[in-house]
C-alpha cells in the first residue's frame, strides 16, 4: 500500500507504510535486544573497568542536589550575572506533514492528536539552581482554524533533571490546551494543572562492550531512560469523562549516528491497558541534526501520535508517518 503526504508544496515524500511498519518492528526488537543484554551484563564481567557500582550509586546519590555552599561564596556582582546565565531559548518553525482540521475522534477538550497546524513557537528555560528548571513555550498558530482545543496557546515544564547518567529526574509537563485569553463560552481554561504529567525518571548508559556492536562511528553512543508517568486527571474518549491516576511505564533510547545525527524511539507500557486513550502511543519516535550548543541551527523528525505496533489497530487518522512534523529552529543561550 502506498500514499502520499499532503504539506507545504515544497514537500512532498512518497512512503510505503508495510515497509515502515516492518521497520519500525525491527527497531524494537533490537532495542529489546539492547535492553535484555545489558540486565544479563549486570552480573557478568561485561562491566569490568566500564561501569561499576560506584557509578550508578554515585548518580542515584547526586539526584536532586542542590548546590547553596556554590552560591554563598560569591559576591554580589557575580551573583546577579549568574541569576541570568541560567537562561535560555530557542525559536521554532514547525511543519506538519499532513494538515488537517481537528475532529471530535481525535480527541476532546485539553487532550487529543497533535501536530497538525503549521506553527511558530518560542521557548524559554532557566536553570534556576544546578539541574533545577522551568521551561514554558509559547506557539504562534499560522492557520488558526487548524488549532484544536487541545493545540496549547503555550506549554510549561518544571523540576529536575540532570543529563549525567544513572542519575534521576522528576519532570512536570503540561502539552494540554492551555489558553492565553480562555473564553468561558468554550470551556476553556488558563490551564489544566491537575491533567499534567509527573515523571520519574532515571537514566543509563550501556556497557561499551555492548554498545560497540552498534554504534558505527567513534562519535556514536547510545543510552535510555526508564520512567514512570502519572497523570493525576484524564479525559476518556469511551466514556466522555474525566478519569484519575492514568499511569504508564516508558523506556526512552536514545542512538547518536554520528556527531550531533542521531535517532531515538520511545515504548511506552500501560498497567491498566483501559486508560490508554486513541492518541496515547505504544511508541514515539524522531531522527534527525541536533546540536545542543546555543546559535546553532537543527532540523529534526519527530512522531508523537497515537502510534501503534504493527499488530495493533491505530485510533481514526493517526499512528502513521504523516502525523509527524519536521521541525528548524535555532537556540540560544544568556
């Protein structure tokens, strides 16, 4: 089976699904491969003068620091320059691959399918104290009749995460139909705190025995991130009610091709298969140039809908290529 995506006139990619579908097969189960081999290691020699002990144990102790003795020690002009170096940003140009109107199947109120209108944004992130954080990002929709109720007017995340591994995070995240100006006639809100997602995360590296046997360049590497999700309050499709505690369990890996190329996919598992909505994924993934250093310029591919594995059925008009978006934008830091 073929199809066309439908985009901006200067793109238009032609992608046969079953070839995507075995594809995307294949990555998981070497990624499950990946996984499975580095529990087996943990016992073995696989780790001698790799990663010790002492290393996971230092990163679980390190989680949640906060540096105060760093900040007594300087005087006041250094202090209120650092208050300002923590900052930073990026701008963005965001492209669907298909644009479409919402429809009432995709999804309700604060929750739904994303990605499906051209948009500018503009995030901004301070680093409080050491990994400490609080981000929010604010999007200019360039066809409005395209933003569903769901499409944010901006969106913020906070907590602490630190990119050392084998260390912890606790990340709040809010992507739901926040408003600037809610119109009450609408039922909308300046924002939904309590349908939000905490995060506790903990992230790792694989052995180099291991991960030479994937890496193709002295550049590559290749890590995760385990985490549990809850969401204190859900909308269900089924029922057209608000429901509690919606939980998932979600393995991140992360593959650095080559310098700042790379690729990472995201599994998630639902403990109670039922609060799994139409737009929440068996899987996420992305690929493309990502350079962390500020003014540079990346370009990445990135999939948030409703993924399905190849044996299970995808919601309405969502879970394929096309409801992913190709992103540019340019960063910067204070």
């Amino acid at each position: 089976m073929w199809w066309h995506v439908k985009c901006h006139p200067c793109f238009l990619i032609l992608i046969n699904t079953n070839l995507i579908n075995r594809l995307v097969l294949k990555i998981v189960i070497k990624l499950y491969l990946i996984l499975i081999l580095s529990l087996l290691g943990l016992n073995s020699n696989i780790f001698a003068k790799d990663i010790t002990k002492k290393d996971i144990i230092n990163g679980l102790l390190s989680s949640f620091s906060i540096p105060f003795k760093e900040e007594i020690h300087l005087d006041e002009e250094i202090k209120l320059k650092s208050l300002f170096k923590g900052i930073s940003g990026n701008i963005s140009f965001n492209l669907p691959l298909e644009r479409k109107k919402p429809i009432e199947r995709q999804g309700t109120t604060s929750e739904g399918e994303r990605g499906n209108n051209l948009n500018l944004s503009f995030s901004l992130k301070y680093n409080i104290i050491g990994y400490w954080f609080i981000n929010t990002t604010f999007y200019k929709y360039l066809s409005p009749e395209y933003q569903a109720p769901w499409d944010p007017d901006f969106s913020y995340t906070f907590g602490y995460d630190d990119w050392h591994p084998f260390t912890l995070s606790l990340i709040y995240s809010n992507y739901g139909g926040n408003r600037l100006k809610p119109k009450k006639s609408k039922g909308e809100r300046l924002t939904r705190f309590e349908e939000g997602t905490f995060s506790l995360g903990w992230k790792f590296i694989l052995p180099k025995k291991i991960e030479n046997l994937f890496v193709v360049h002295k550049t590559g590497a290749l890590g995760g991130k385990i985490s549990f999700n809850l969401t204190p309050r859900y909308m269900d499709l089924a029922s057209l009610d608000k429901k509690r505690w919606k939980q998932s369990i979600s393995l991140s890996i992360r593959y650095n091709i080559y310098k700042w190329w790379y690729a990472n996919i995201t599994f998630y598992y639902y403990p109670n298969h039922k609060q799994q909505q139409p737009w929440d994924p068996d899987f996420t993934y992305g690929f493309g140039y990502f350079d962390w250093h500020p003014y540079t310029i990346s370009i990445q591919y990135n999939n948030y809908s409703g993924n399905r594995f190849p044996w299970r059925k995808r919601g309405h008009k969502t879970g394929m290529f096309k409801n992913g978006s190709i992103s540019i934008f340019w960063s910067w830091a204070w």
